[in-house]
C-alpha cells in the first residue's frame, strides 16, 4: 500500500503568518500521498469583533449561531483555506481545498446534547472515502477546513481534530496511513512544566501504566483516546508534536510516536 | 461527445434567497455534466462597511486592495460558494466548490494597466481542462467562485463572466460545449425598454447587421463579442436570459440563442 500523511495544523500556526508560510512549504516538500486539515485561529473572532456579533463559549467550544457559522464558513473555508491552497500551489504541491460539502466528502448532523444547544456544530457520521482516493490518485493533495454539512443543505462548524481522526480511520484501508497532530507543546510530556520531557515512544499498555500513574495530564487524555482509536480503526501510527518540527516529526526524532508496538 | 453546460449566474440572484434556492433546485435536475459559476452579491460589499473597508468603484470595477481581497475571498470562495454547494448536494447534484487555486484549475496574473492599479484584480491566463474533466467524469458538478491565482501564492478577483468563458473555451474540444450567461433581462433586446423584445436567435450576420443599424445597446456588445469569440473557440452554443428561466432557457422556449448558423 501506498503511505498517505495525514497532518492537522491548529490555530497557533495559523495565527503566525512566517510560521505558517515555512509550514506550508516544509508540508510541500514531503514526498508521499499526503492531506491536510486545518482549524481556525483568531481571525474568525476578530472578525466577529468587527460584525459585532458576540462569541459564546461554553467550556472552550464556540457556540455556533446562525450568524456565527456565517462567520466561520468566509473564515476557514473561504480565506484560510484558499490562502494556504496558493501557498502551496506556489511549493509546487497541487492542493484542492474542500468542505465536507464539496464532494459529500464529510458527512454530520447536527449535535444532539440533552441540556445544551451548541448551535450550527456538526457532529461526523461519515467520511467517504472515494473522493479523496480520487483526487489522491491525480496527485492532488485535499486541504479540508473544518466545515461539513448534512446533505440537507446546512453546514455545520465541526472540530478539525476530529475531521482529521475521521479521515485517517476512513483512508486507513487504503493507504499506510500517518496521523500528525501539531500543538504548540513538543509531545506529550511527562511532566507538563518541562518541554524536554516528551515521550519518544507510547503504545497502549504504556499509556495505561502512565495513566494509572497520574502522570498523563488530563487535558491530553482525550487527544491520546482518540490516538488509540485511530489505531484500533486501521491507522498505522499517531504523531503530536510541533507543525514547526515537521520533518523531525515525520522522522521519528522529535514529537511523541503512538502506534500498538 | 457527451454534452456539458456551463451557467454564469450573477449577483441579481445570489441576493434573492429564494430565487437563488429555486435556481439551484432547478440547475441540480439537470441531467448532463454541468458547471456552475458564480459571481459575487451585495454581501461583500455589506460586509466591508461593517468592516469600515472603504469600496473604490472605476468605471463600475471594484478597486481590489488588499482588505478587499480578503473580503471577496471570504464571501466568494467561502459563504456563497459553500451554501450554493450545500444545497446541490441537499437537491441531489454532487457539487464540489473550487477556486482557480485549488488544483490550479484556473491561473490568471495581476492585471497590468498603462494608467490604473485595479490591485488584486486577475486575468485568466489558461483554464486547465484536465482537473475539469476528471471531476466531471466522476459525476461531480464543478461550482466555481470568481477568485483566482497567480501560482506564487496570490489569490485574485476575477471576472465571472470571463471565468464562465474561459472555461467553456478550455472544454469546448472535450464537450459538446453550451454556454448560458443569465442576467436580469428576458435576453438580447431589439427595444432596450421593451422586455418583449427578444431576439430569439443570433448568429455573427444578424449581430453585424444590427450592430451597423445600431439596434444593439452599448452596454451588450461586449457579453455578444465575448459570446461570438466562445463560438469561435469551440463553443457549440451561448444562451443569454434568465436564471429563473433555465429550464425554457435550455428547451430554446426563452432567451437569445447565439450560434454559427
């Protein structure tokens, strides 16, 4: 099977134009079938600052409301999306960006929470496989912004983490499949206070020790569940680390490398 | 060859809500390969008021600087691209959204004018036919926003109407090619004041023998030279009327059918 990267970058990169500008190029340069999924940043607020439309937040997550989804989708799928498209397009990678609207490439639905209303924020059912094979196949390398919809005309504001688990677990079967989430720490870290503590290596029974252990702080506990189920769904390793240090990642020198041995 | 149809539909119906679902309602039942253009609305230049983004209009062109790229990329690539997306794939059409960026199916360079800076305005430079033709061979409908690049990692606004042109050109030896421009009149008028007055059929004889009677108004010569250079450049056809009439459009029932003969 051919090997397929799978990389999702978050707002810290997003938000820093040299850093993202050096990602991109670094991203360009790497030599096998590859997809990138990005988040937002801070744009998407200021812009909601400028509109006057107030943000909710409710532990972390935004609130989508009509107005603000209207926000997310110029943002992430409109100027984020196209802007890192002809950065790359200029490395000489021939990306196509997409929503999950484009192609029916991601199904969602709307969440369903008993007390809460999280508003216009999709929830993903399914991610079909062909069209990325597809566009894989010509050489193109898909850019998804954190968009979906649910084939009844609504798009929905989803979580880029999950868009990228989603796709690795969906392509899984036909590609070697890499999973790189980057975040703005070096690893996952034995003692979160010290950068130089990343563990190199994590497989399951590892990651139950150090848990049982309280060692693994509990804001990566569900990064690291969603690692393991990638794995358990077909994906052959998980990466986190920096974007800045991609091909150290992808390497194996820096970041932590989850993956079932 | 198998037939396609490329339709132009510009801002008159991308601000109506419902004219616009109707339209696309209409566009996804029709039953051959299809490309959808789209211009841009009056959302854009909503939103650079509440952005206190001053708009610069010469010779009724928006000036683009660099603020007001922003905006268009926002508005057209994002919210107008992906809802129009959104509700093909609700009405049953596989519609995947594009930009000239993504898979740098359209390159265009910065305008050059002896005089004026129109900034980050595009000229299409060459439509590449085979990301097109791939997608269309695997059912999917091609929704393409007036914004452009220049393969070194400048996006750029762009005409819809020459995007919609250009594209026919480009496809018009792949495709029994048609092209309809639809705007807010009937079709080509006799009697600019009189919407009965459509010219039913037009070819290059007739269009020279009105021009010199001068029964053709100013502001139409450039979409019919726009219109008989397509034809000259493999276009099977160019039909001009109304959105909400695609269906007579295509029957022949409406509008003006321009061709050879």
């Amino acid at each position: 099977m051919d090997k397929l990267i799978i990389i999702k970058i978050g707002g810290n990169i997003i938000d820093d134009e040299n850093k993202l500008l050096l990602f991109l190029k670094n991203f360009a340069a790497i030599d096998t079938h590859k997809i990138l999924v990005h988040g937002g940043g801070k744009l998407a607020t200021r812009l909601a600052g400028q509109m006057n439309t107030p943000q909710q937040l409710v532990d972390g997550r935004r609130i989508t409301d009509a107005e603000t989804l209207k926000i997310v989708t110029m943002v992430y799928a409109g100027y984020i999306n196209k802007n890192i498209v002809a950065q790359l397009q200029a490395n000489g990678c021939n990306a196509i960006g997409l929503t999950g609207a484009d192609g029916n490439a991601i199904l969602a639905h709307k969440r369903v929470h008993p007390t809460m209303d999280y508003g216009f924020v999709g929830d993903v059912d399914a991610v079909h496989a062909s069209l990325l094979t597809t566009l894989l196949g010509q050489g193109l390398c898909p850019v998804l912004s954190p968009i979906t919809h649910d084939k009844k005309g609504q798009l929905l504001n989803t979580n880029a983490d999950t868009i990228a688990q989603e796709t690795a677990k969906a392509l899984g079967s036909f590609y070697d499949t890499e999973l790189i989430y980057s975040f703005e720490k070096n690893g996952v870290l034995l003692d979160i206070d010290n950068e130089n503590s990343v563990i190199k290596k994590l497989n399951l029974a590892y990651y139950r020790e150090l848990k049982n252990e309280g060692k693994i702080f509990a804001g990566m506990i569900p990064k690291l569940d969603n690692a393991f189920s990638a794995l358990q769904n077909g994906v052959k390793k998980v990466i986190i680390g920096k974007a800045e240090e991609i091909q150290l990642l992808l390497s194996g020198d820096k970041g932590t490398s989850i993956s079932h041995d």
